[in-house]
C-alpha cells in the first residue's frame, strides 16, 4: 500500500425533502465551518509531508476536509520497520468461497500471488475446487486425510467438524497472530464464540464478511434485475404485481425469442443440480415483501416486526408464492427447463449469453451486462426493479458486522497453523480488503491527489470485459474477506469503484439511460429513498444447534430433503400436480421434524437478542 494522506474522505449522504422524493431529487447541504475544516486538512497535510496538489471538482465531492481521528490515523500509517520474511509454506484449503468453480488449484492471477507476496503462504484449493461440498468433506473427515483450513457456508459441515473433533481452539491464535482481526471483529468473534463452539466456549470458526454491506451504486443483488431495453421497447409497462412481472417476461421473450447465437431465450434459471441454488427460489420475492431468509431453511425474519416466521410448512406464504410462481413460468415456457439439473456455472454461462431477461440478484446472470458491450450490444443490459414490494422494511442491502456464512476454521492437520492465521488476520485487515476488492495497487488502481483511482485499464476492464474478474484477479475472492466493510478508516469507499467520480466512468450505457428516466443518479440510488432497506444477517446466521442433537439431525435432514425436492413442485405440469407436490413436500418436511426446529431457532432467536444486547 502506498503513502495516503491523512485526510478523509466520505460520501455525502444527502438529506432528502419530501418533495424531492418523489421526484428524485437530492441536495447537499452546505455547512457554515467548511473552510475551517478545509484549512485544519491542509495543515495536517503539510504535517505529514504529503505533496501539494489541485484538486478537481469531482475530487471535491469526496473529500470531507477534516483531520482524521487519532485512531484512524494509527490505522492507516505505515509500519516504521518492516517485519523479516517468513518461510514461505503451502496449506492445503478446502474453500467453497470462490466465486467461480476452480480449474487450477494454484490461482496464479495477480491479487492471489500478491496474498502470497504479503503473507509468505500459498494456498492451495485442491480439497474442493467444486462440487458436492458436503460429501468431499464428509471423506476428507472420515479418512483423516484433512486439509490446513475450510472454508464453507454450511451449518451441516459444521455440526460434522465439531462432532469429529477436527479442529483446534482459535482463542489463543487470534490474539498472537490476528491483530487486525481482534480490532475489526471483536463483536463477531464474541458471536461465534456463544453460538458456533458447541457449548464449549471456545473459538473454532471466524465469521467471513464482518461488517460487510453489500450496497452497490450500479448493481442490485436483492430484488429483480430486468432487461431495461426491452421494457422499454414494451412501452414500460406495468409492473406491480407477479402475474403482471410473467406477462411481461412472455412479451420480451416474443421479442427476442433466441439470443444472437442463435440459443433459446428464457425469462428465467435455475440451478437445482447445486444444493445452494434451494436459496434462490424465493431471493427476491421475500425480500421484496420484507421476509429475511438466512440460516435455517425453517424461518423467515419479519424484518418489520424482527420475529421469525416458518418458511417451509406454511402453505400461503411467500416461500410457496415463489415456489408457484416459478412454476407457472415453466408452465408458459419462461423457465429454462434445463434448470433442473444445471450447476450454478451453466446457470452463470448461459446468463452470460444473455438468454435470461430476469433475475432476483444481478450475480446470477453471469457478467451479461459487461458481455453486451464486449460482443457489440452496447444498448442491451439490465436494471433493478422492485415488484410486488412493501413500501418500508424491505431486505435490498444485507449487512454483517457479525459476519456472514462463511466460516474459517484450522484443523488438527495443520503443521503451520500460526501461518494459517497469518492469511486470515490479512485478509481482516482494511489492507486485504482493498486487495481484493480492487486489484493491485499500481496495476489496477493509484493515488491521484489524496484519493484511489481505478486505471483506465482497470475501468474498461470492469465494464466491459465478463472475464476480467477471472484474469485480474479483482473481486473474484470477494468470499475469501474475513472483513469487508463499506469504508475504510480514511472514509472513502473499500470498493474504489463506488467513490463518486469512478461511478459516472463505470456506469454503462443501460445504466445511465435508466438512471436520466428515473431521475437518479446512479441505478440503485431509488432504494436509498426507502425508508428500512438495510437488513443485519448476523443474529440468524448466527444460530446453531448442538452438534449431535436431534434438532441438528433434523435440520439437515430437511436441507437434503428441500435440496433435492423442491424441483419437483417447480416443474409440475399442471396446477393440480404441483398442489399435490406442495402437501407431499410439508407433510414430509413436517415428518422429519420442521416444527420442532422452527420452534428451536424462534426460541434461540428471542434468548439470542437478550444476550447480543448484553454483549454490545
């Protein structure tokens, strides 16, 4: 990292007038001590011996002219002696975090082997690469042939590694090895600790994500991403309600009904062939009614009233809305019929080709907007819509200062686990986070007057090329972050690409069409009018049952069970099938015992709440 000048910089957040809500207008408040600010920056600049330097006006809107804190300060200054070269080591890591299904186990991009310049520790992802995430793990356990540290976003892997006792206590690692970590996730370890130890008290697993936000100014990962050019072509018509979202999906597939190789159009896909893709099925549909589905498959959160639902068992919810909803699609030929047995990266490849028109997050459609302009479509891509939605207390930007569900732990295997430690404390540090979020510094970004500026090579790359994500490196480990939060200590974004300025370069040309009809200025900016749209994950993900116990049994019984049965309802030919497959899917749920865990997690919920409190 190189020499930043001590000043913050922050993003105006822009008090909003009721009139200008509906028109969309915003408005910067000026404040009457900015010179003085301005002036107390300047002096802290000299202090520091940074350069002298004219600032733009772009700049300007960024840079917040007031002297740091101390404890910023400390954070972000260099350290006066550099530490002596550790041996360089290779653990063996079984993580199911990467973004994209391995094909090497040795990722040589630049962002991995700048993780290995820094912390002298190679990972290897040969344990897992891809696949059937339980059942590897579950051979790895049984034949002891264990690697260094998993990685993984799964509570019935964690029952398994803690009844096998396979790992070792982290409490006295983090505090040798984890500087970085004890000062920016305190809270989440103290979580972890209560409710992932098993009873024992002891730190096995350190949440990935603490502090995570996954606000983005271009993307929306919550709610349905539509394509905008064709809704426009239809004459914008209405979208308020579900049938009326599948109305629409019929006229755009009569409009394009094959992509420009020739392939079939859908409105949608699936990918049922991955146990994780269960989730998908009501992503969008419960948050836009305001229901929070993390943790276990039996709730839904309420995010209005905070109190937990049953999610699968209930025959009217929104669980089985989405579950019909869907249905009817395939029923008019919107469905990709391949979904049943697609893995997510033919799901990512296909919407890649641009064969969907519709998705409930932007990730699922595998960089198409960024393929458009690559293959000569500029005009085509997507945009954010919200259908069906409740006017306050939605879940559109999920926060995680407990940390997310992605779980670091060392196992007894390990010959180097202070080295293991190593890799997580830096990937916890604001240093790893800007790593992994924008590349190499002097490669893909630099310092230009005080604030980070991605290259232009960087920023065609992002726009435009599907693949940069792949070949730089650059937010393909975005699951790898121990800590990921929205700032860094001198307040400007950690996603260099969300700093104003940046944001205007990247937006493409869909983006800025829907953005001038909308009267916003960037695509996503409409959901910051909403009143409740941010949604903490922490205290469900949080939750888990004794390793062991019958609710623990039951839980991932019912996982299995939603995994591998929830096609069958989604794909029934008639409306009569598929209530048939509805009551066989809750009688059987409810045989395994989904009452009972339903009943576990709202009674862990409500304790859990009490002692969170206790602990803040």
């Amino acid at each position: 990292m190189g020499c930043y000048p001590m000043q913050i910089f922050v993003l105006f957040r822009c008090k909003v007038s009721a009139i200008q809500i509906a028109w969309g207008g915003f408005f910067v408040k000026r404040t009457n001590f900015l010179s003085a600010m301005i002036i107390s920056a300047l002096v802290v600049v000299l202090v520091v011996g940074c350069s002298k330097s004219t600032t733009s006006d772009e700049e300007t809107k960024v840079a917040a002219t007031a002297a740091p804190s101390t404890a910023a300060t400390e954070s972000a200054a260099p350290a006066e002696e550099t530490a002596p070269a550790k041996e360089p080591v290779t653990l063996k890591w079984f993580g199911s975090q990467v973004n994209k299904a391995l094909t090497e186990n040795i990722q040589k991009d630049p962002v991995m082997q700048e993780i290995t310049k820094k912390t002298g520790v190679t990972l290897d992802f040969e344990p897992y690469m891809s696949g059937d995430l339980i059942a590897k793990a579950s051979v790895a356990i049984a034949s002891g042939d264990l690697p260094d540290v998993f990685v993984f976003g799964n509570p019935e892997l964690r029952s398994k590694l803690l009844t096998a006792k396979t790992l070792i206590p982290l409490d006295d690692l983090v505090k040798t090895n984890a500087p970085d970590l004890m000062k920016n996730g305190e809270y989440a370890l103290k979580l972890s600790k209560l409710m992932r130890s098993g009873g024992e008290d002891k730190l096995y697993f350190i949440p990935g994500g603490i502090n995570t936000s996954d606000f983005d100014p271009q993307y929306q990962q919550n709610t349905w991403n539509i394509r905008w050019d064709l809704y426009k072509k239809l004459g914008k018509p209405e979208l308020k309600t579900h049938d009326q979202l599948l109305k629409v999906m019929k006229d755009m597939q009569n409009l394009e009904p094959t992509n420009a190789n020739g392939k079939k159009n859908y409105a949608f896909g699936l990918f049922f062939s991955e146990g994780w893709g269960s989730w998908v099925i009501d992503k969008a549909i419960a948050n836009n009614a305001g229901m929070q589905a993390v943790g276990s498959y039996t709730v839904y959160r309420d995010v209005e009233k905070d109190v937990l639902l049953p999610r699968l068992t209930d025959p009217d919810n929104v669980f089985w809305k989405s579950m019909k909803f869907y249905n009817k699609a395939y029923q008019m030929g919107l469905l990709d019929p391949e979904s049943a047995t697609m893995k997510f990266q033919n799901l990512a490849d296909k919407g890649k080709e641009g064969r969907y028109f519709a998705a409930p997050a932007n990730w699922l459609l595998g960089g198409a907007d960024q393929n458009f302009i690559a293959t000569g479509s500029p005009e085509k891509g997507y945009a954010p819509f919200l259908v069906d939605a409740k006017s306050d207390y939605l879940y559109l930007v999920a926060l995680s200062e407990g940390g997310n569900q992605f779980d670091f732990s060392i196992t007894k295997a390990n010959k180097h686990p202070e080295r293991a430690m190593d890799v997580i404390n830096f990937l916890a540090s604001f240093e790893g986070e800007e790593l992994i979020y924008n590349g190499v510094e002097g490669v893909n970004w630099k310092i230009e007057n005080g604030i980070p500026k991605l290259t232009e090579e960087a920023i065609k790359g992002i726009k435009s090329d599907p693949d940069y994500s792949e070949k730089s490196g650059t937010e393909k480990y975005n699951n790898l972050l121990v800590m990921s939060a929205l700032k860094d200590p001198k307040g400007y974004f950690a996603r260099f690409k969300n700093i104003p300025g940046t944001i205007e370069q990247l937006m493409t040309d869909v983006q800025k069409d829907f953005s001038k009809e909308m009267g916003i200025d960037y695509p996503t900016q409409f959901i910051e009018k909403i009143p409740h749209y941010e949604v903490s994950t922490s205290l469900l993900q949080s939750i888990q049952p004794v390793p062991g116990s019958d609710i623990a049994s039951s839980e991932a019984k019912i996982g299995t069970y939603v995994e591998n049965t929830a096609a069958k309802a989604i794909f029934a030919k008639n409306d009569a099938d598929f209530e048939k497959a509805k009551l066989d899917f809750i009688a059987d749920i409810k045989a395994m015992g989904a009452d009972k865990v339903f009943e576990y997690n709202k009674t862990k919920y409500e304790e859990m709440k009490t002692k969170v409190a206790a602990m803040k």
